[in-house]
C-alpha cells in the first residue's frame, strides 16, 4: 500500500487539501495554485492517483480530479484513531504531572516550589 | 518545541507511527507516571474508559495485561511483554489486543530531558501491514467518517519522517 509515501509529500498533501476544500478541479486549475511547472504538478497528480487518492474524470478536453474518500478511509481510522489516543493519553500525564508537581512542591521551600 | 503540543508522524516502509511531546517535568517523574500501576489508569485508556491494571511486570521478560470497560462496561482486553527497561530512559514492550490476537505491535518509548523538560517519544511499530490492517478491523470503528473536514485536518497532522 503506497497510500502513505504518496502523501508524505508537502505538495500532493496540499493537493489533497485543495481538493478537499474546493471540490472537483480540473489539472489546469490545480496547476495554478503551485509554483512549481505543470508537468511536475502532473506527476503528483499521477502518483495520487495511483495510490488511489484521487480519482479522474475525463469532461471533454479536460480532466477533472477529485478526491477518493474510500481510499482516504483506512488511512484516516488509523492515524485519526492513534493520534487522538496519543494526544489523550498525553492531555492526562500533563495533568498527573501538575498535581504531582503541586504536591512535591508543598513542604519544600518556597524557592524551590516557586514557578519560573 | 513548546510543551503540550505533540506530533504525529507515519511512516510506511517501516510500517511505525511516532508521537512526540514535551512535559514540563523531570523525566524520573514521567518515567514514573508511564510505568507505576498507581497512574497508569488515569492515563492509559480513553478517557470515558475505565482502564484496570491486572498486572504490570516492568522488567524484561515481565508481563503486562490491562482490561479496559466501556461505558456500557464491555470488556476489552490488552496485553504484551516487556521487551527492554532502562530506567529512566527507554521502554520496549509489545502490545496485544485480546479481541483480535496476533497482531503484535511493538511499543518502543524513549524519554529524554531537556532544560528541566522531558521529551517524550513514542514508535508504534506493526509487524506487517496485515496486522495494521487487522487493528483497524479489529471493532474499533469509532469516528469513522469521510468527512473533508477531517481529512484536511489529518493532512496537516502527517508529516514526512525524514
């Protein structure tokens, strides 16, 4: 699954995220908004679509890329359900930590128990 | 690098994902905090879970199971060997979910102090995608959702692992 070195590039997770605000683009208009040439916008555009991130629609001359939430699924459980339990788990030491440091901090001298 | 906020990186080729935050306490603290059976509930599981310590052998060899309730007090159940301890600096142990075993996960954690604060890193590390997968299957669907919203959110959580 290449799912995930194609969006640990800067440019295709901007892509995605151009993608996910604005809707369906065409490759022109997705061009536009990167500095880079719009050959190597299409090569991104390729890599995503090979990793099935985005799907493309052909509309008479034009080619039209949208993202493929099915595809962003698993992904999205995985690294949504871990970042968030991580963050929680780490929300609550910060709070153990300062309680415990609150009472460390009685019946020691106040030099030590003032803050920075 | 200010304290209370974390990372998350994913890496694929070694199918790991690293967390990273900084407390603002001395790492014997924190070490104590991750390991001591007397704080381990009141971190280790969601917070509307209740989370019991059934028992936590930290040295190498030693075992560790924990049994989460739900709020309907359904059971899950997780468990896994200590694999290295060095106090108070470094934790390796593997992790088991009982409602769907064998997908082993290793848990490498290292603590590092810095300016009086402690640099916390965390490696999930899967043995196969399979078994990445396999969590995923394993019951625990809560928000799952294709919202934009979301994704846009996770995009900018993912970082490249250099």
């Amino acid at each position: 699954m290449n799912v995930y070195s194609a969006i640990a590039d800067p440019t295709r997770r901007k892509i995605l995220e151009l993608l996910a605000e604005r809707g369906p683009l065409p490759a022109a208009a997705i061009a536009r908004q990167f500095q880079i040439s719009p050959p190597a916008v299409s090569q991104h555009l390729k890599t995503l679509r090979e990793a099935n991130l985005v799907v493309v629609e052909k509309r008479a001359q034009q080619r039209i890329y949208s993202i493929n939430t099915g595809a962003m699924h698993d992904l999205e459980v995985w690294a949504g359900r871990m970042a968030q339990l991580w963050k929680q788990r780490f929300d609550a030491i910060d709070e153990i930590l300062a309680a415990e440091k609150q009472k460390t901090a009685v019946g020691t001298s106040p030099e030590a128990a003032s803050p920075e | 690098m200010n304290s209370g906020t974390s990372n998350l990186v994913i890496n694929e080729e070694l199918r790991e994902i690293i967390m990273t935050r900084t407390f603002d306490a001395p790492r014997e603290l924190v070490y104590r905090v991750w390991t001591d059976v007397q704080y381990i509930p009141r971190w280790w599981g969601p917070r509307e879970y209740k989370t019991v310590v059934e028992k936590n052998d930290v040295q190498p060899g030693g075992l560790w199971r924990f049994i989460q309730y739900d709020p309907k007090s359904n059971e899950f159940a997780f468990n896994g060997e200590y694999r290295l301890v060095e106090p108070p600096e470094k934790l390796v142990y593997t992790f088991d979910y009982e409602g769907n075993p064998g997908h082993i996960i290793v848990e490498t954690v290292t603590f590092e102090e810095k300016d009086g604060q402690t640099i916390v890193t965390s490696i999930d590390r899967f043995q196969t995608m399979d078994d990445l997968h396999g969590m995923l299957e394993a019951g625990m669907e809560k928000g799952a959702t294709d919202s934009y919203e979301r994704l846009t959110e996770l995009l900018r959580e993912v970082q490249r692992v250099r």
